[in-house]
C-alpha cells in the first residue's frame, strides 16, 4: 500500500470548547478549595493564608502555559519522543537518587530545580502514554496482530513496567506505579480486539483481593509488614483511629459530618488540623463537608464530563497515534479520579493519590494541563 | 509513517468500541463511587458527624454547688461558698505589664510567679484557684483584657471542727475526702456542667464558631441525724475531760437505741474542717520531733512529707469507728445478757467473790482485791465482779458464748454510714480454751469498735433489735423534694424481751447504787455500766476509762458512750467518764424531752 500524507482540516475545526470549560472549572475550584482547605493551617505554619494557594496558582500558570503550548505544538511530532521519553523518565527518576533528589515526609519523590522542585513520576505517565501510543501504531503498521505475539507484548509492556518498577522500588510510590501499569492496561485493552485475557485478569484479581481481605480479616497484625497494616486498617478502620487508619478516618468524619448540603464553604472542622494536609490527596473529604453531598455529586459529574469528552475526541480521530493519546490520556484521568475517590470513602486502602486539577500538586497539575493541551489539539483534528 | 490499511482500519473500529467499553467502565466506577459517597454522607451522617463533633468541641466543666450537710434541727453543718478562680489567656492579653502587676497585687503572688504564667504561651493558664469573691469581683470591675475569673464552689464548714470527723471534707476537685463527704458523695456530688466549644486540633479555640452550654445540677442536700446542740454540748464536754485529765483523746458517742440515729458522735482532738491539712498543735510536736531525728537534707525532707502525710491521717481517724479497744467491763453486759439468755444464770444466783478466780492455772484477780464476798448477780454486775463474771462465762461454756457472741452480731461490722469502720479482732473459736473464755467474759483479750460496743449494747436493752448506727436520713434536692430517705436494715430478736428487762433492771441498779453512781442523774432512770480496762502492753500504767449510759432506763431512748483514752491522774470509769455522761445527760435528756424527740 501506498503510504500517502493525511490532510488534516484542522483550520475547519475548533477544539473541544466543552472539555476546555469543564478542565477550568475544574482547576478554578480547585484553587478555590485548595485555599479553603489549607488557609488555616497556612496561617498556622507559614503566617500566610494563602501560602499553598499561590504555589499553586503559580504551577496552574505554568501549567496554562503548557497547555496552550500543546494545543499549537504539532502534536504528531511527539511520535519521535517516543523511546526518548521512556529514557528521559528512567533517568529522571534515577536521578532522585543523585544529591538532587529532596526528601519530603519521608519520601525521596522531588528533584530539586533550584528555583522549583520536580516530580519526575508526574513526568513518567505522559511519556508513557506517548511512548504507548506510539509504539501501538507502529506495531499495527508492521503487519496484522503483531500487536498479539508475546513479542508485541514484550515491546508494549517492557518499558512501562520498567518504569512503574523503579518508581516503586526508588520513589516507593506505589499509587504512581499504579497509575502508569493501569494506563498501560487500558491503551493495551482498546488496541487489541481480545476481551477474554482481560476478564480472566480481572476476575482473578478479584478473586485474589479477596482472598487477601479473608487472609488478613482473620490475620494479627500486630507485628506484620507495613501493607499488610494498610489493608487491616482500611477493613476496620475505627478500631486503628489513633495510628493507620487515622488519616482515613479522619476524611470519614469529614465526609459524614457534611450531609446533604454541607458545612458551607470555609466551614470545615476537619481542615483545622485534624485531618493534616488536607489540601493533597484528601481533597475530596473536605468539599464533601463543605459543599455536601450536592457539591461531591457535582464534581464526580464534572469527571464523567471529562472523561466522556475524551472518549468522544479519541473516537473521533482520524489518526491512530492521536486517539491513542486521548486514550491514554482519558485512562489517566480515570484512574486517578476513581482511586482518590476509592481512598477517600475507605472503599480501598490508603494509597496517596490526588485528584487530579483539584488536589495541591505543582507538578501533577503542569502535566495534567499539558495533557489536556494535547488532548485538545487533537479535538481539533477530528472529522 | 501513519499509513492506514485494512488491518488498521479494522483496528480502528474495535478500538472505537473498546474505548466506549472502558470509558463506560470507567463511570460506572464513579457513578458506583457516588452512591458510595451518597450513603456515607446520609446514612453514615449521623455516626461520622457524632464522632466529629466529639474531636472538634472541648469540654469546659462548669462545677456544679455540692448538696449541703444539714442536722436535724434544720442548722446547715457544711455550705458552700462562692470563690473565683483566676486565669489568664495568653492570646488575648494585650497589655502584659500591667496584667502582671494587678495580679500580683490583687492576689498577694509574687511578680516573678505571675509573669511565668503570664508569658507562657499556653491557650489558658489558671493564676489563682479559690480567691475570695470580693478579690475576684474587683479584678472582673477592671476588665482586664485576657483576664478570665471564674466563679467556682468551694466547700465552707460553718462550724469549722464541730463534728470534724463525722462530716469530712473535700478535695480540691470537691470531692469527698473522709467522713460523710465520702460516704455520700453520690448524692452530694452534682452533675457538672460543661460549656462546649470548637476548637482546632491543637485545643485553640476558634472564635465565632459559637459554644454549646449545659446547666450544671446541684448536689442533693443530706440530712442527718446530728443534733447540733447536743453536738456542740458534748464536744465541750469531751474538750474539758480532755483537758482535765490530759487524755489522749475522748471520744463522746450519742445514740438513738431504738433506731440507731447517731445523735452526736465526739472525738477530740478534732480538726478544724475549713483548713484540714494543717495538723493541729497535738500533731505539730510529734511531727518537730520526728523531724529532728533526720540528718539528712534530702531525705529528711522526703520523710517528712511522709510523716506529714501519716499523721494528717492520724489526725483525720475517727476513733469511735475506724479504731478498736478492748471494752474491759462495758463488755460485762453482754456476758450478763448470754448468761440471761442462755440460762446459765439468773438475777438472783449467788456468788462469791474472795478477790480473785483460779481458771486452769491462771490466777486471775477481781479489781477489789480483798474481794467482794457474797453477792448474788444483780450485786455483781452493781460491783462489776470479774470473778462472778468469770464463773459466769465458764458456765455458758466457750462454744455457747461464741455462738451469742456471733448473735449479737459483734462479729461483724455495724454498717455505720461512714468509710473505714475497723473489723472486730477476735480469737478463733476452736482457740478459745478456759483462760481465754474467761478474759472475754470480762471484756478483754480481743478488741471492737466502740460503736460496734453501744451498737450491740443498744440492742440487748431495747428488746432485741440489732439496728444499724446511722447518720444521713435523707437527701433532698434543692427545690425541697426529697430523692430519697434512707433505711438502713435492722436484724430483730437477738435476745429476748426478758433478758432485756432484766438487763434494763440491772444496769440501772449500778447507776442507782452500783459502780456507775456518777452516772446518775436527777429526775431520770439512768443506766449504764462502767468500764476501766488496761491498754496493751499490760504494766504500761495506760488506761481506758469509759462510761455506757441509757435513759431511760425502763424504756431506753438514748445512750451515750463516752471513752477517755490514757487519763492522766484517776483512771477509774466510775470516777471520770460517768460524770462526762451524766453532765451530757442533764442538759440532753430535758432537751430532748423538751423538743419531743422520740
């Protein structure tokens, strides 16, 4: 077959001005709660009240920037990046290990930049997603159902599983490693017709979680392994209050004392200390006290919206590598918002991991927004 | 580079469908999430919103007023009084100078102590607890900015020592200490009330976040069975034999016989209730002398916090009940009523007396020497003849005289409605041999309380009914209604109304013309028995003397027990405590006549 350029009728389309409009509000909220939840404990610890909001906003600009920046960047080029993406992550992650890296609460995730610091994790999963994006459509050019030989597998899989490793092993950032092995299931998931191999995945994940909650209900854990601890506490998270669980139940309280219509904005308790750092991962507690039931609906309507808007741009699209982006893009988004929200109401174990445009997140929210540059760069290259 | 061939294009397709799939999935996962979230915040509301405001609001107590102790003549015996506590909080002081220099004014503390909690960055730091109310209002009229006074209770004796060791006092948290105070604190003790406020998860208060307030509730009010009159008449009774004859102590007990209402109970040296931890002069010397004998600085010091402390609670031990004695011939009455009883003997058997009794191979002598000579039983218990008594417990036999001693009930405690009553110490039965038996009989070789002693006595002369020593009578809430009026258990027949009148009948003849003349008192049937017993170690020249009386004496009414501990001088019961008993009587018995006392 001949190959023969795409013309695209980019000038004749416009962007996705509804996944636009949703992603600002999603971010002005979340300035707006991320300056509800922590002004007082800034005032407390910074003298400032709005010290962790103007971080923020600072990254949020930034972050702006690179969506904008993604929206002109001919996104087709990134295909290049592809295998150095996979490369440039590995060794930035690498690299926390160098006098570079900084430790905070305990864990060695941040490279310092001088003027700001970095998570190369954040970095990880868009090139993941770009290196999977890429490599599928090539796979699919080189011949039929290569993508299905254990080899296709390999070449898929390899590089996001390395880089998931070292996250775990050098960040010990499991909810990261998730993340990316998760993004790189669902791209695998849409790029291969086969159903059977992710059912038989599934189920037997199931089977073993639950094996594992019947192991440990049963099990003492007085002097068990840190994960172990984890999972006892988020199956009776009451009786470990003062220690594992504290966290988690703390986001419980906030979450059942908001009711229906919420404490009101500002109103919080639970942000007053007791449920420390509430502006990161348990974000999502405090506008369920604040805002109420109606504001949480709200807001996990808002990521259907997202997420819908995504899949919609990415069935759209003309060009393989493009969907396939959007798709990795909308997995991301997906993962994250379900696990925060999962962690957040004890449906799973505590695992730190944000929501995305809302939680507190330099990093996290400059990739995010570049995603959605691309995202939206590619919504104006559907037909 | 991108090419689309069939394959692709196919590809594409499934693609297209297994994005649908997973974004499907995907919000079926959060709409599963907000359900999740919808059940948490509305059927989970409750229990989290409990548990929240549990962590968020801290609780201020507000105390609530002690019940007042209140004697039957309706006269208040412990009060409380209004005094504030001063505190200050740090965050809203605005002017540290001259807060400092008020307070430490005001409250006589020093300055460098007032400034230490001042500048101390702390969210209330309490200055002074238990200042006067006036103290406190002139610092509330200077408004102060960061000045907090309080108003708080605290405990106020109008009588200061009267009845000291029968009312008790209380602690700083008001709580009862000894005394009634302890016995029914569940009723004088209120219900605290409490001022909620939010605050943060460092305790700081926050501000126009509003605060819950529960009303505290006041104690319930105690009345008791003490007579302030008769009260106050015996203390001064028992101060002036205290005095008199430089006793160790006196003790003065004053008992309704039929119903056990304690009347008055005495027991100098007492303390002064509005100031219980500073020991009394009594105490001051032993505490000197202990002190001199340490060398050591430090350890001297650690010593004497702890002979401190020892001898508060010397001082604070009420003798009538938390020590026991050896009656010595009070005790005759017992062994005159399971002779009576038992039919070992009767009124008119006749003795005699030749100064002393051979038992196995003691040789125990009678208090008169040459001895009595013949009498029969009325004339000796009129002479208090240890050998007559002797014979006369030989006779109920050990294993009987257990058993009456078991009936009588002076086996076990009284129940008396006051803490730390002490057990009585008696031989083990199959211990009792011939020797044994015969020094019971006259009241020595074990030891009992001396409320245990008129508490069994009362119920030999009153027809048989063992009654259970008592003050309180009821308590009352503070709109007058009564909660609950107290009923204390009462065991009957004991002994026989015979033996009871002819207990009655004897005991009044030792009053009328036996050892305990000096019991006796113009107008009334008195009855009593005296009683002098050496204290152990025998030899130390230490006595007991001691008077049991009743009147009147053909119906009894009330009896008095008056013990005076280690006389200096005369030591006879006859001679010294039966004169304290029948001053006691001559003001007592019109008195209670007169105010119809039944």
């Amino acid at each position: 077959m001949a190959k023969r350029p795409i013309k695209f009728r980019s000038s004749k389309h416009n962007m996705d001005y509804v996944l636009l409009t949703v992603v600002l509000f999603l971010v002005g909220f979340g300035l707006l709660m991320i300056y509800s939840t922590s002004s007082y404990e800034a005032a407390v610890e910074h003298n400032d009240s709005a010290y962790y909001l103007k971080k923020q906003a600072t990254s949020t600009l930034l972050g702006f920037v690179g969506l904008v920046f993604m929206t002109k960047f001919p996104y087709k080029l990134l295909q290049k990046f592809d295998v150095l993406a996979i490369i440039v992550s590995a060794l930035l992650i690498i690299a926390v290990l160098t006098p570079l890296g900084v430790t905070r609460n305990g864990a060695r995730r941040w490279l310092n930049l001088q003027f700001t610091s970095f998570q190369p994790a954040e970095l990880a999963k868009i090139g993941v997603i770009i290196y999977l994006a890429s490599i599928i459509q090539r796979l699919e050019c080189v011949g039929k159902n290569v993508i299905r030989t254990p080899k296709g597998i390999a070449i898929i899989f390899a590089p996001p599983a390395v880089i998931a490793g070292l996250i775990y092993i050098i960040t010990s950032n499991l909810s990261s490693a998730i993340i990316v092995m998760g993004i790189a299931i669902a791209m695998l998931f849409v790029a291969v017709p086969d159903y059977k191999w992710f059912i038989i995945g599934a189920v037997s994940i199931t089977v073993l979680v639950f094996l594992v909650v019947l192991y440990v209900s049963g099990a003492d854990t007085t002097d068990s392994g840190f994960r172990l601890a984890r999972v006892k506490a988020w199956l009776e998270p009451e009786s470990y209050s003062t220690d594992r669980a504290f966290q988690t139940l703390q986001a419980l309280y906030a979450i059942g004392s908001g009711g229906i219509w919420g404490k009101g904005l500002g109103q919080s308790m639970q942000k007053r200390g007791f449920l420390p750092e509430a502006q990161n991962d348990m974000i999502f507690s405090i506008i369920c006290e604040e805002l109420g039931l109606f504001g949480a609906m709200a807001i996990i309507f808002l990521f259907i919206v997202l997420i819908w808007s995504c899949m919609i741009i990415a069935n759209k699209t003309i060009d393989r590598f493009g969907s396939l982006l959007v798709v990795g893009v909308m997995a991301h988004y997906a993962i994250q918002v379900i696990l925060n929200i999962a962690v957040v109401t004890n449906t799973i174990p505590n695992t730190g991991i944000t929501l995305p445009f809302i939680s507190y997140g330099g990093t996290s929210s400059l990739f995010l927004l570049m995603e959605i540059g691309i995202v939206l760069n590619i919504s104006k290259h559907c037909k | 580079m991108a090419g689309i061939n069939s394959t692709g294009r196919r590809n594409m397709t499934v693609q297209k469908r297994k994005t649908f799939v997973l974004c499907s999935l995907s919000v079926i996962a959060l709409l599963l999430l907000g359900v999740r979230v919808g059940y948490l915040m509305i059927f989970c509301s409750e229990h989290y919103t409990e548990l929240a405001t549990d962590l968020h609001e801290r609780e201020r107590d507000i105390k609530a007023a002690r019940g007042r102790i209140i004697d039957s003549t309706g006269t208040v015996l412990a009060d409380n009084k209004t005094v504030c506590t001063i505190s200050v909080i740090h965050s809203q002081i605005e002017d540290p100078e001259t807060v400092i220099e008020v307070l430490s004014r005001e409250l006589g503390l020093s300055e460098e102590y007032v400034r230490k909690r001042v500048e101390k960055y702390s969210a209330r730091e309490r200055i002074k607890n238990n200042v006067e109310k006036a103290v406190g209002d002139k610092i509330r009229s200077l408004d102060l900015a960061g000045v907090k006074v309080d108003e708080d209770y605290k405990r106020y004796y109008p009588y200061g020592s009267l009845a000291s060791k029968v009312l008790g006092f209380t602690g700083g948290d008001n709580q009862g200490i000894i005394g009634l105070e302890v016995s029914y604190e569940e009723y004088l003790t209120g219900t605290k009330g409490k001022i909620l406020t939010l605050t943060d998860a460092k305790g700081i208060e926050l501000d126009g976040m509003g605060e819950r307030r529960r009303e505290p509730e006041a104690g319930k009010d105690l009345y008791v069975s003490l007579d302030i009159n008769i009260q106050q008449y015996a203390t001064q009774l028992a101060k002036q034999a205290y005095e008199t004859k430089q006793a160790a102590g006196v003790s003065i007990i004053v008992m309704n016989v039929n119903n056990g209402e304690i009347l008055a109970m005495v027991d100098v040296p007492e303390f002064d209730l509005n100031d219980p931890f500073t020991l009394i002069d009594e105490f001051q010397i032993e505490n000197v002398q202990t002190e001199n004998l340490q060398t050591e600085e430090g350890k001297q010091e650690e010593k004497k916090q702890e002979s401190t402390q020892d001898l508060l609670n010397k001082m604070w031990r009420n003798g009538c009940i938390n020590d026991t004695y050896e009656p010595g011939s009070t005790f005759k009455i017992i062994t005159a009523a399971a002779g009576l009883e038992s039919g070992s003997v009767t009124l008119q058997d006749n003795f005699s007396c030749p100064g002393f009794i051979i038992v196995d191979d003691r040789k125990i002598r009678c208090h008169k020497v040459a001895g009595h000579g013949a009498e029969d039983f009325t004339h000796a218990v009129m002479n208090s003849c240890n050998p007559v008594f002797i014979t006369v417990g030989l006779r109920i036999g050990a294993q009987k005289y257990y058993e009456y001693f078991t009936q009588f009930g002076l086996k076990q405690k009284t129940g008396i409605d006051l803490p730390g009553e002490a057990a009585t110490i008696m031989h083990q039965p199959d211990k009792i041999g011939n020797v044994e038996l015969a020094t019971i009989s006259f009241g020595q070789s074990f030891q009992i309380t001396p409320i245990r002693l008129m508490t069994t006595v009362a119920g030999l002369i009153n027809g048989g009914k063992l009654v259970t020593p008592h003050f309180g009578v009821k308590a009352v809430n503070s709109d007058g209604t009564i909660v609950e009026e107290f009923t204390y258990p009462i065991s009957e027949g004991i002994v026989s109304s015979d033996t009871t009148e002819k207990l009655r009948y004897v005991l009044e003849q030792v009053v009328e013309n036996g050892g305990g003349k000096n019991g006796y008192v113009e107008g009334f049937r008195v009855g009593g028995k005296t009683a002098t017993s050496q204290t152990l170690p025998r030899g130390s020249g230490r006595y007991i003397a001691s008077f049991l009386g009743f009147a009147p004496a053909d119906n009894p009414k009330i009896m008095a027990l008056a013990i005076i501990d280690t006389p200096q001088g005369t030591y006879y019961g006859g001679q010294i405590a039966a004169p304290v008993v029948r001053q006691l009587f001559e003001n007592v018995l019109p008195y209670l006549e007169e105010i119809g006392y039944e």
